[in-house]
DNA sequence: GTGAAAGCGCTAACAC
DNA sequence: GTGTTAGCGCTTTCAC
C-alpha cells in the first residue's frame, strides 16, 4: 500500500525533536558540542521512539563501528563453538559488539578463500575488527585490523595458535615412555600451522629418541573422522602395524577408534590411541582414549583480547601468542615394555 | 600517506572494465539485460582483482541482500551454541549467508530489550530475514521476516518451540509412577513460553494424579546453577522436603546436585533429580540425572527452515512449530513405592 | 551550538 | 545494452 519503509531513520528522530540530523548525528557520537538541553531532548526522543541507528548505514559512512567480525567456514563446526565461549567472555562488559560471519555454499566456497569473500564484506565497513578462524589462505589483507586463529602455515599476521609443537612432543614421550617403538601418525587438515607443528612435534620426538621416522606411518588427515577411520585403517593393515595411534584431532581420534573396533581391537588394551582434542573433556565419555586439551576456549579469550588491543591503536607486544594445551590421561595406555 | 582507502570498489571495477558503475552492478545482480561479451569480462575481471561488493553498501541500497541474521544475548551461552549445529545445517548449501549479531554490554541490555536494539540495527537493511533466540520482549516488530526460537509467553510471531509441556508431563508421569508424592519443581527463566509450559505440565500431572499442587514445592529459576542451587538448597530445607526434584533446565539440575550433595545426598539413592537438557548427552557424565532431551540443534534447523521459507515469500503451513521432546533414562530414579 | 550540503558504495529508475 | 542520475541513512566539513 504506502511505499514507505517503517523504520525508523534519524530524518524521524530530528524531526520529532525539531532538529536537525546532524544536531541527532552529533547526539548519537556524543560529540561534546551539543548544548546540554538539546543533548538530553534528543536523547529522550530517541528512547521513547527506541530508535537505533542502522549498522549499514553507520558503516558506511563512519569508521568506527564498535562491531567485532568473525569469520568462520561453519557455524556449528565444535572448534568455532568452543572458541565462541571464549570469545563471549572476552566481549562481556565491553563496548564492542559480535557479528560471526558465516557463508551457506561451503561446497562452492571451501577451495577458493571463504575467508577472503567474507572478509571484503564486512572489512572496512561494517567491523572495526575482523578475527579469522582456520583461514586457508596465507595472505589475507584487512584494512581493519585483524587476528587470525589457528592459521595458514605461511602466516604473518597476528595469531593465537595452540601450542601444537609441545603437545605432539608431550603425547610422543608419553607413547615412547610406555615402550612404543612404532607409532602412527594422522595429520591435520592441509594449510594450517597447527598441522604441520603437531607433524613436526611427532617428527621431533621420534628423532629424539633415536627412533626410526617411517613414512608409511604417517597418514594425511583433515580433522575428519571418516578420514580418520581410513587412515587408522591403512596404518592396522600395515605388514607391521603400529602399537599406538596418535590423531592430530579429536574427531579422526573417533574414527581411529571406529577402525580399531571394526578390526575387533580394544582400547587401550591392543591399541594406544591418544588425540588432540577442542573441547574440555569432550572425549571423556570415549573409554581409553588418551587427549591433549587444546583450551580453544582460551584462544578466543586471548585472540578477541589481541584484536581489541589492535583496535584501540595499541601494540601488541606478541603479535604470535601461544597457548599451552595439556596431556588428558584417563585410561592409561598400553604399556609395551 | 595516502587519504584514499585501499578497499576496492564497484568503481574501481568499473574503471578497470571501461564500462559504468551500472553496469558491473548489474553483471553482480545478474540482471538479464547484459551483453554476453559484457557480462564475461567483468565477471573475469572482478575475478581477477578478487571484489566483493560491501556488505554495508549492498545493505542500504537493496532488499535484498542474502544474509539470514540470529540474535542472541550472549554467544557462548549452551543453547545458542547447540542452535548454532542445526543452523549451520540447514543453512549448508543455500544460498544465504549467516550474520549471529550478538552484544556485549549484557549488564546494560538484558533488561531493556536488547533484542529490539540488535533487531533495528540489522532488520530492514544488513539481513533479508531474523532469527531471535530466547527473546524477552513480547512485541517485536520488524519489517523483514522473523522467527522465534523459545519465544516470550505471549508471543504470536512465527516460532519454534519444544514440546515443554508433553516433556514435563512425561517427567512427572515417570517419577509419580516411581511412587512420588512430593516432588519440588525449579522454574525456568521469567518470561519465556518454555518456562511457563514446563510448570504448567508439572501442574497438570500433578492434577491429573490427583496429587496437591503445593506452592512450597516450586520454587523460582532462571536456568542457571546458582539458582538452582540456593532454590534446591530451599526445597531441601523444607520440613516436609521433596522426595524428587525437577529442574527446568540442565543448569538448575546442576544446581540442584550440587545443593544435594552439600547435604550429603545421593543421587539418585536419596533424591530424584531429573532435568531439561538443552545438549544431547551433555549431562550423560552427570551420574544419577535423568534428563528431557530437547533437540535443541533441530529447533535451529528447522527455525531456519522456516525462515528461508518467509524470506521466499511462502507462507507457513504451522507458524508455531513444536518439537518432540525424549525422557531419557540413565541410571533409574529411586522408586519409592 | 546548529543547520545545510556533500558524499560513503551501491542499486534502480530513467534516458539514450 | 549501457550510461546518467538520484538517493538509501548516516557522518562530517563548513558556514552561519
């Protein structure tokens, strides 16, 4: 019927007030050169209309916007939850607002850089701040500052990583401690630090110890449990098979499990299996699993901390910071003295 | 150095095509009136120089933009995060894209309705449709589709809700089968339908076995375990105390254990605790607890559904969309028959 | 202290 | 088919 649009605009609020927009603008950014009278006239317009400003419209044409960005592949995938706990926390009781940015069309975006469509959307306009989790892609520009969780191998940008490299050492000198001589490896997804540091955690201890370090031991992954399951399968097919399994996540952890129970093994009684894993004591309900807590909940923490920093203008004086995980043991593992 | 913002934009498209702003805007709406030779090279071109229209931009001047938003107090907080799974889903491989807008401030907002204060900052202008999560407001009025998840008691706006009451029922049913008479009853968050249909089908079994309805017995929650805890503290303290208590959610019932176990209780050998549970097997670690399944991933998915449905202007079939909730038995209750 | 006017990046008439 | 133009709701000079 009418053509007009019923929302509220800041033409409605100055008009109310009989003002003008700009004497509202003014208002709204608290700018200290609005006489007091009209400041609180103003003010109880807008309450009494419950007018809010639209974030599109601020975005465009100011800088500021007190929104936080975050870029994620999946809403719903455990790592980005877990990290949203932390990220809540570190919001609360700020001036800063959250937008998670999310795309459907995973299929058609995975490969090319979800990361960076979704970045040129928001960044620059809508977030003063953009904190990006898992980007595959190694250069990634951002007018705004921004933080990346768990990033791409070759990053340079500001980061929160687990520390990967430790948690591989600590769960092989446990492995090694219990006697294991031949241990297999499933990888993470492609692309990431924490994959590669937890390779080189597994390598580095093997070394170490003065063990052997068997290529046909170490089987590619993407944090999958299906990928998990066909790796795990491969490795208990082997002429000489593994003693112990060591999953660089919790979910190809599962499908290491659901292999060795299809190959009629018991855990941890024929098969020591230990994995990284998001979620505290998520694994706790999977019987002789052994885990490395990663605190992904922490990296949040940290990372929306490291980015609110960047945005007030402030330095960070680690632009790489690291958060410790620890060894989970419940069932110990088999001991193959 | 420069004043110029390296943000690339439909102009800089357009330059680097030698054709007109239209133009490129019409090959990004993929509108029909575009030569094929036009069309190509703008497309390679934007390709090339990896542009992404501004959100911001998009947003103010069209209706349409692709975005679904989800509104929600706290990111971070259970059940948002169990939406998020059947969101996630449902969204995969559509064409929309997923904004959650959620604020910090919650001191500041959670009375006032922050949910109408996210809603006109995103409504009308960044999403094409809304998703409210646990709103406490019961008139919201937005100019683009909205759907409710666990909405406010007097609400009439699309929403998907579980089915609380057959859920309490069932509860009641279960623990006065056991043989309770007495049984305490910890509400739910003022306000919202899943606090009032979950009493009232406490009351209801209560009348429907015949049994007094004691108001000593029901005591105030508001789905935390704090709550819960001082509320099951006051049952237990009572001089006629409950033989079982019924908690409107996960938290309370935490609570609820934790009160129990202070006066050195045992669950469930010297008190009945069952529970609403917001994530699937989340309180299966919680020795003694019997638990209401929610489902409350599929509240998301479908919420979602629906949503995209009113977005595609279709209409909906049932605007008040319920969802089975399952009993689920662990370890027994006490029978005290 | 306040208003008028320009313009952010984009879309949608309306011309040609 | 394509360019020109007028805004969307807001912030921000620059006048007064």
């Amino acid at each position: 019927m009418s053509r007009k649009k019923n929302t509220l605009t800041i033409r409605d609020v100055a008009e109310a007030c009989g003002v003008s927009v700009s004497t509202v603008s003014r208002v709204l950014n608290d700018k200290d050169d609005v006489a007091t009278e009209t400041y609180e006239k103003v003010r109880r317009v807008i309450a009494e209309m419950g007018y809010t400003s639209s974030l599109a419209a601020t975005s465009m044409r100011s800088r500021r916007t007190n929104v936080i960005g975050i870029l994620v592949v999946d809403l719903g995938d455990p790592f980005s939850l877990e990290l949203f706990k932390g990220i809540g926390t570190a919001i609360r009781g700020t001036e800063y607002d959250l937008i998670v940015y999310s795309g459907g069309r995973v299929a058609a975006t995975a490969e090319s850089g979800w990361e960076r469509r979704h970045l040129s959307r928001l960044d620059g306009s809508i977030t003063d701040g953009v904190l990006v989790v898992t980007p595959t892609t190694e250069d990634l520009t951002a007018i705004s500052p921004l933080v990346a969780v768990d990033p791409h191998e070759h990053n340079t940008l500001p980061a929160v990583i687990s520390a990967n490299r430790e948690g591989a050492i600590a769960v092989m000198e446990y492995l090694i401690g219990l006697g294991h001589r031949r241990i297999g490896f499933i990888t993470g997804r492609q692309g990431l630090v924490s994959t590669s540091h937890r390779q080189q955690g597994y390598i580095e201890a093997l070394e170490q110890a003065g063990l052997p370090v068997d290529p046909a031991l170490i089987q590619p992954g993407d944090y999958t449990r299906e990928t998990g399951f066909h790796s795990a399968q491969h490795l208990l097919a082997l002429a000489d098979p593994p003693t112990a399994i060591f999953a660089a996540n919790d979910q190809s952890a599962l499908g290491v499990i659901d292999a060795a129970s299809e190959a009629g093994l018991h855990i941890p009684e024929d098969l020591s299996v230990v994995g990284f894993d998001n979620i505290p004591q998520a694994m706790c309900s999977v019987p002789g699993l052994t885990t490395v807590d990663q605190s992904v909940s922490e990296m949040g923490y940290v990372a929306t901390t490291m980015l609110i920093k960047l945005i007030q203008g402030e330095t960070l004086d680690e632009p790489l910071c690291k958060i410790p995980t620890r060894l989970v043991i419940r069932d110990s593992c088999r001991s193959i003295k």
